[in-house]
C-alpha cells in the first residue's frame, strides 16, 4: 500500500500548491486538476489491491500463451 500512501501525499501536495497560487488562476486550477489525478490513481490502486487479496484479480494470466 506504500504507492497508495505516496499517491495520496502528492495529491495534497498539489492541493498546497493550488492554494499557494490561488491568485494566479491558470496554473491554481492545474494544480488542482493533478491533485484529482493522483487521488484517481490511489483509488485505482488500492482497489487493485483488494481485488488481487480477495482473489477476483489474477497477478497472473489464468491460460498460458503457449
């Protein structure tokens, strides 16, 4: 889960930036479109992970490709 930690941390760092650059509305609403994105990358990550833990996910293909 640490990609899942690290995700979430970048968000807010954007969310930091937005906020430091709030006067300057062009690049205060790019910080705040990445910050979303990394949010969106955390959910789909740890989503990932519960999948693969409770075995609906497969970390490996079920047929061989031979």
């Amino acid at each position: 889960m640490r990609d899942v930690a690290e995700y979430r941390k970048r968000a807010e760092d954007c969310r930091q930036q937005a906020l430091k650059l709030a006067t300057q509305s062009d690049q205060w609403g790019h910080f705040l479109e990445m910050a979303q994105t990394w949010e969106q990358l955390a959910d789909l990550c740890e989503l990932s992970e519960r999948l693969k833990a409770s075995g609906v996910l497969l970390t490996k293909p079920a047929i061989s490709a031979e």
